[in-house]
C-alpha cells in the first residue's frame, strides 16, 4: 500500500474533474487503509472481525477505547476513552461497573 501511495499515485495524471474527485478518494482510501492497519497492529487484543492469533481474546478492560492518529503524533497513536455518554446504547459490563473480566 505504502509503495503505491507513495509512487503511482503522485504519477497520477487526470484530465478532467471527475478523475480528479476519483483520484482525490482513491488517495483517501489508501489513507484510511493505512491507519486501519496501524491501529490493528497497536491492538493487542481480538475483537468482533479483528482476530489476532497472538492475543485471542478480548480485553474490555484494556482495549474498549478508540486509537487516534494524527500529523501531530507522527507515527505515534494516542487511546482515548469511548464517550458512552454521547451514544444510546448497551453499555458493556466493565463501563456499567460490573466488573467484566478482561
């Protein structure tokens, strides 16, 4: 992915605004892909599609957070606690206070 996004892409040519709102989502998905990929390897956990065979099981205790990328952070990440409060819906266990095993 890497290598397309940074070699082919760029070389890019388009010749009408159609391509370039195409080539212009294209760039986002490949940025997308990325991040995904990034955040998945940070994930040290399996979770719902994200099965790891060297951490298979879920861990709500450690792992019910959001991973955020920025420009800011480089190649690092930041967690952040999911905003339940800001949501309707179910709350697992761990948040209600319930004491979910991890």
């Amino acid at each position: 992915l890497k290598a397309i996004a940074e070699n082919d892409l760029p070389a890019v040519v388009v010749s009408n605004f159609h391509d370039f709102i195409r080539l212009k989502e294209t760039e986002n998905m490949f940025l997308v892909a990325d991040l995904f990929l990034k955040s998945s390897l940070v994930r040290a956990e399996s979770r719902a599609d994200h099965q790891r065979e060297d951490y298979p099981d879920r861990s709500d205790r450690q792992w019910l957070k959001w991973i955020i990328h920025n420009k800011n952070l480089g190649s690092m990440c930041r967690f952040q606690e999911f905003p339940w409060g800001k949501f309707k819906c179910r709350l697992p266990e761990i948040v209600a206070g319930g004491g979910m095993a991890a």
